[in-house]
C-alpha cells in the first residue's frame, strides 16, 4: 500500500471505534474495554480476547453519565460512562478500570453501578510505591485479580506461555511507534499532525498484530523518503490527550509541525516495554509498570529534583522542536499542581511553552486556534 492509502487506513480505524466492535462481534470475538491508563492489555490479549482502548470521545455530549459523576469529574472520565450509557460502547464483554487518579477511583465504582449487570467490571488498583518488592508483590497480586476476572469472562485458564506471547505481540508493537514518531518528526511534510494523531490513536481499536503489521509497512514507506527540510516551526505536545482534529488542524494551519510528544494517550503508553527475560510473566509485567517514568501521575521518589520538568525540556531540545504546546485537561488536578515545577524547568532551559485548557466538550476552538497562531509566530521569530 502506497503512504496515503496507510494513512487513509489508520483514520478510518481511528474514527471508527464503535464500527470495529460490531465487526469483532460479528466474529465471535470477546472484547474488553480498557480505561486510562498502565492497564496490563496483555493479559487481555493472552485470554484469546481484543482489548479496546477507552478515552472518551470528541464527538458526544455528555448527558446520561451526568446521573452518576460530579461536575468537576474530567469530560475523559465522563464520556467513556456516556458511550457505554448510550448504547455506543455496551456491547463490550467487559471493562478493566484502573484507578490511577483520583477521578478514576471513585469512577470505578460508577462504572460498576451503571453497567455491573450487563457486563464484567473489573477494578484495578495500583502500586505508588511500586520500586520495593512490596510493591510489585502488590502489583502482581492486582494483575492476578485481572486475570482471573478476565478468565471468568473468556471462560479458560490464562496461560504463562499465552501471556509471554503478549507481551512479545505488545513489544513489537510498542517498538514499531516509537519508530513511527522518530520518522514523523523527519517526514513532517507527509505526517501531519491530525495524520499523526491518527495513526497512534488506530492502535487503541485495531487487533494489535493487525495494527503493527501496517505500521511496520507504513514506518518501511517513509524511511524510503528524503528527510523532509521543514521550513515550518516544530514542537513537543504534553498533556494527556490531545486527538482533537479540528484543534490538530491549528497546527496545520499555521505550518508547526509535532516533532515529539510527552502525551499520555501517546508515547508515554510505548516508552517502556515489558521484560521478556523475566521467568514469571506476571513479575514482568509488574517490572514494566515499575520501570515507567516522568509521568504525573507516578509517585518519584526523587521528586524535589524537579526530574519530570527536566526531562520534558529536555525532550524538547533533542527533538529539534522550539517550543512546547501544553494540552491542560481541565479538572485535572496532577497537572495543574506539576504545571509551576514544569513552568520553572521549562523557563530555566528557556523553552518558550503555551498551556491550553481543553477538554472533550470543546466544541469552539477559536481562542485556542488564536493562541497557537500567535505561539506560531513567537517561534518564528526565535528561529
């Protein structure tokens, strides 16, 4: 397949989440929905089951969740309830709800009064202290409790062997988009910021071979290529989600290209793969949870070191990119107290940055279409 057709390919899956569960139904496929985020999918994978990411939607109002959330819950937390109330995602067999933020635990229980009778709601706790063994024991016996659930649900034992399958399957994955946003960073004449987007958000809907097979072909297609001399300016994103097209397409409009992301929805999710030397496969898929860092919502032990904000910064100058574009979620509460320490580590490396507050309700964009222009043309100038 020619470049344009892969992309094509990817927008339509990622646009098409609701299409693609009736299609794996219509196989007799079992599907597990998996909410934000560090859920282990890989177990999800290993039951013979499709493991569908759950991030809310740009497309729906929220209405029916309201019964059940605070208004202050994020609209992420909130639409991902509305597309199971509203008849949108209810035909999954199950849902796995991590409870990494103080939203998601108190939503777990939301989830499990709203949909416990027509579906598995499988609840999962994790680890902050999670370097001692302790901590992965603790992990571990979490990630066992999602096993049997899911076992329940696929009505078969999940197996060692079938587990280290997965996290081979998920390995390959992730290596395949780490590649893919190295080789859009020096192809962004062709990739895009919407078409970027697309492409990684396809993974969360897609059968993981299926997704990595065309994303190998796709990332073989464009090391083909020159590397792009970009006349446009270039930035890092950070945030937790930012899928939005019509906001994407501020970027486009304006020639700053994505060379790089610190977004939770994005490389955060590949930047640490599973060991696949570990004899117990539940120990290593505890490891990789253990192992993953600089992320908001992970304790750090090191914390007064402001190691985060470096790291973002310095994500920042080794992409190439000028500047940041912060994505703030709004009613987040992790980012908006890291927001001063990221600041502080952004203005002392004199990275120029703008913080855009977002959510999924967002129908108007003009406000923050203004600001990137204007952050566009501040860039412009510095080059």
């Amino acid at each position: 397949m020619s470049i344009n057709a892969l992309l094509d390919e990817f927008k339509v899956k990622a646009a098409t989440p609701k299409q693609q569960l009736a299609e794996y139904k219509a196989q007799g496929k079992k599907v597990i929905g998996v909410l934000p985020y560090y859920a282990p999918e890989e177990l999800v994978y290993a039951a013979g089951m499709v493991p569908m990411g759950i991030w809310g939607s740009n497309n729906k109002t929220i209405s029916r969740a309201k019964e059940y959330c605070a208004t202050f819950y994020c609209t992420i937390a909130q639409l991902a309830l509305e597309m199971l109330l509203d008849g949108t995602m209810d035909d999954l067999d199950g849902i796995i709800t991590p409870t990494i933020c103080d939203t998601l635990r108190p939503m777990s229980q939301n989830f499990r009064v709203s949909m416990g009778d027509k579906m598995a709601v499988i609840f999962l706790a994790h680890p902050q202290n999670r370097f001692e063994d302790f901590g992965l024991q603790f992990c571990i016996d979490q990630y066992n409790h999602v096993k049997e659930e899911l076992e329940k649900v696929c009505g078969h034992e999940i197996t060692a062997d079938a587990i280290r399958d997965a996290i081979k399957v998920y390995n390959k994955s992730r290596a395949a988009r780490r590649a893919f946003v190295k080789l859009a960073n020096d192809h962004c004449d062709v990739i895009t910021p919407t078409k970027r987007s697309a492409v990684l958000k396809a993974f969360y809907f897609m059968e993981k071979p299926a997704y990595t097979e065309m994303l190998e072909e796709l990332n073989k297609e464009l090391e083909a290529l020159p590397v792009c001399d970009w006349k446009g300016t270039k930035v890092v994103t950070s945030g937790i989600i930012c899928d939005n097209p019509k906001l994407l397409a501020a970027f486009e409009e304006n020639n700053v290209a994505i060379a790089a992301d610190d977004v939770a929805h994005e490389s955060r999710s590949f930047n640490t793969d599973v060991p696949e030397d570990e004899e117990c496969p539940m120990m290593a898929l505890a490891k990789q949870f253990a192992n993953i860092d600089h992320d908001v919502l992970l304790y750090d032990p090191q914390s007064e070191k402001n190691r985060r904000g470096e790291f973002v910064a310095d994500l920042v100058k080794k992409s190439g990119a000028q500047g940041l574009v912060l994505f703030m979620q709004q009613f987040c509460d992790p980012e908006e107290m890291e927001y001063p320490y990221l600041k502080k580590a952004l203005d002392d490396a004199k990275i120029p940055h703008i913080k855009l507050g977002i959510d999924q309700q967002m129908r108007d964009f003009g406000q923050a279409q203004t600001a990137i222009q204007a952050f566009a043309d501040v860039l412009e100038m510095s080059k």
